[in-house]
C-alpha cells in the first residue's frame, strides 16, 4: 500500500501498473519544483519463488526507465537479509534443521 498526502499531485504510473511481479504498486508525484518523483512500494515475500524474483528484477529494471521522470524513490519489505550492498550481491544462506 502507499499513502500520499492530499496536498500532493500524484498520479498512478500507468507503464508499472500492469506486471508480473506479485506485490508492488508505483504513483508519480509532481514536486514543487517541477520535477516529476517515481516512487514505488513493494513487498517481497519470504516465500518468493525464482520466477516472481526474476518478474521483481524486470520491474524495478522498467522503473528506472521510466520516461519523463526526474527522481525514482524505491521502498518496501525485499525480505532479502544478506545483501552485500558494498559488492552488490545477495548471499544465500541455507539453514539446515536436524
């Protein structure tokens, strides 16, 4: 979900509205300025199967060429804990339960 406030010019992000990742919704708001905002909420659950993750990584691909907009703010839960955000990987960790 994404509350913006009712002083705020948004629009919903046509080009985004329609994918195939399971969780996200995407508004772009016109700033005082001028400058158009693209901001996008996702969900990611921890039960995301490779298919939906691949469908995650075409969104946020089409998100950052989206035409006529001037800054991209992305936020929400990825449930990804081991993100190496100085190499920009995700480390895997198997758990095992005996």
């Amino acid at each position: 979900m994404l509350y913006i406030h009712e002083s705020l010019i948004s629009i919903p992000c046509l080009e985004l509205e329609h994918n195939d990742f399971e969780d996200s919704v995407w508004s772009i708001i016109k700033l005082e300025s001028g400058a158009k905002l693209l901001v996008g909420a996702i969900y990611r659950s921890t039960g995301s199967n490779d298919t939906n993750n691949e469908n995650l990584l075409k969104v946020l691909d089409k998100a950052s060429k989206v035409k006529g907009v001037d800054y991209v703010l992305i936020m929400g839960d990825f449930n990804l804990p081991h993100i190496d955000f100085e190499n920009y990987i995700v480390l895997y960790c198997i758990q095992v339960f005996i």
